[in-house]
C-alpha cells in the first residue's frame, strides 16, 4: 500500500538531499497535501528506524508497569510526565479519552532565563526514576523528530512563497512536545462516544506521528465530513497541520479534525510530536505576505494559544486551575 484514497505520500529524500528540484516538487505536493486533506505521510524521511524501535520498546515497557508506578512520574505544571486514563476529555467530548500518555519536552535546567522568568511550560523534564533508559531513548527521538520537523517547515514555507528559512528564528527554543501514547484494548461494543482520542483538531503548527501497525486513527474529509482511516505505512510518519499553521497561513492550510478509535481488541501505541514554535513567537498571517484587510486572524503569542488549549482539554490543568482561583 503506498497512499489511501485521501492521504497522499510524500518522498522526503530529495529534500534532504538539498535538491532544489526535488525540493520544490515536494513543496508543490505539499501545498496540495494541506490545502485540501490537511494530512499527508511522509518516507525516506530521515529518521533512523533503530531510534524509531528504542522509542516505540521504551514506551511498551513504561506503559506495562502498574499505575501505581507510573504515578511516581505524573505529570505536573509544566505539562511533563505521565497522563493517567481520564486526565484528558477534548473539547465538546462527552467521555474522557481511553489512552495514557507521557510527555516531554525541550529539556531546560532550572536556571535556564526562560525558566527563571516563569515561562510556562518550560523546565527540565519529569523522568521517571524507576526507568532510567527511558531518558535517553525517547529524548533522541524527540530530538530526531525536531531535525525532521525543520525540514518540513523549510519546505512549507516554499509551498506558501516565502523564504524558506522564515521559520527558523520563531524555532530558536522551540516549544517542541513529544508524547507516548498508550491506547489499551477497547471493548468492541463499547459506546459509540467513546473514543481512544475523541474528534480534536491539534493545537500548534505540525504533528508528525508515528503509529504502530494497529490501526485506529481516522480523519474526517473535509468535502463530505465522512471519517477516513489513515492506516499505518510501514516506514513513514503521518504529518498533520494544526490550528496556529492554519492562522499563520491564513487558513490556506487546513486543520483537520481526527480522532482515535481502538477496537481491534489488541493493544495500540503512538509516539505523536508537535512541533512548535518558541513560546513568544508572534502567529499573523500579516507576516506571510497577507495584507491587514484580508487576514482572518489576529496576532497570537504561539505559547498562549497552545497553553490555554492545554488548559481547556487537560483534567489536572482545570484542578491547577481552580485551586488557584
């Protein structure tokens, strides 16, 4: 299989080879990708199968441990660490999702200035004691997927005409999430709205998701609100623009809603990545070219609009909160 009938596939190679051809025929066809689906798979996309296996065994043995274990790493203010079934319900969902996740993200000191100055989100990472190779396996893939994530952008800034290092300087300390994604069996018969990851469209600019070869993820096409798989393909990752992609560009780009049902009887995992800008980079479409009286948007702090979605989807962020009102 090398597409479905909505998601097309998208050969990175020439991309990465710097070849200004190729390049540009990908930036062409993804263009295509994100004006019309607003997901597409990508191969030969540089990252190593090898740091693809550490990630995807660390995340089966840290899942398998008792709950009770895993808690020893739950997840705090900065959204780091491990996410317990229920702490997550999406918006206008009517059940708490069926999943577990763990979260990371760049890897802070203390004494880092954005720290120091309070910026949310920002900090050393929650890792779990009783796991030390986690730490090294998942963090090379968080920064495997971050190189990845940079190609990508440089292309998507060809395909909506502008230079192709326009992203780099909002990416200097990037707001880069990495997350494990832990899906357990689900009841074939459960109810209708209960979903592994309930229909959501993501928050920042582009996910780039590896899943295994269970299956489960569905996208709703945007012409006949139809869900359509998007099964695995070995040796690609699934990319999918999110919502400050679609203002940035102005809603050229479309961020589509997807969601996650898991009947297959077996369990299921991902490792999903949004890659995102510094926490203060300025989102306005002004700054692709689009003049004042046709912008859509208004400007956004890339970090406030990922914060308060965060916010509004997490249960531990609505307990943080309230305890603090």
């Amino acid at each position: 299989m090398t597409e479905t009938a909505y998601i097309p596939l998208i050969d990175m190679q020439g991309v990465r080879n710097r070849e200004r051809e190729a390049t540009q025929q990908v930036a062409s066809e993804i263009y295509r990708a994100c004006t019309t689906s607003g997901f597409f798979y990508i191969r030969n996309h540089g990252v190593p199968a090898e740091i693809i296996e550490r990630a995807q065994a660390a995340a089966r043995k840290f899942f398998a441990h008792p709950p009770e274990v895993k808690r020893q790493a739950a997840v705090n203010h900065r959204h780091r660490g491990f996410n317990a079934l229920g702490d997550a319900t999406m918006y206008q969902a009517t059940r708490p999702d069926f999943k577990e996740f763990f979260s990371i993200g760049l890897e802070l000191p203390e004494d880092d200035p954005t720290v120091l100055a309070g910026e949310a989100l920002r900090g050393p990472n929650n890792w779990p004691a009783f796991m030390p190779e986690l730490r090294p396996a998942l963090y090379e893939y968080y920064e495997a997927l971050g190189a990845c994530g940079a190609d990508l952008l440089r292309v998507v800034a060809l395909s909506l005409g502008i230079g192709e290092d326009f992203f780099v300087d909002k990416y200097t300390k990037r707001l880069q999430r990495t997350q494990m994604v832990y899906y357990p069996a689900q009841d074939p018969q459960s109810e209708a709205d209960q979903f592994g990851v309930a229909p959501h469209t993501d928050y920042g600019c582009i996910t780039l998701l590896w899943q295994d070869n269970i299956g489960g993820l569905q996208v709703r096409e945007l012409g006949s609100n139809n869900w359509i798989d998007a099964p695995p393909i070995d040796g690609t990752l699934v990319i999918n623009v999110g919502d400050l992609l679609a203002r940035w560009s102005n809603d050229r780009f479309q961020s589509t809603m997807h969601r996650v049902i898991n009947r297959s009887g077996r369990e299921r995992y991902s490792i999903a990545t949004f890659y995102d800008p510094d926490y203060r980079a300025v989102v306005d479409p002004r700054g692709l070219g689009v003049d004042a009286a046709h912008a859509k948007h208004e400007p956004v702090a890339a970090g406030d609009y990922i914060l308060g979605r965060i916010n509004a989807s997490m249960g531990y962020r609505k307990k943080l909160q309230q305890a603090a009102s």
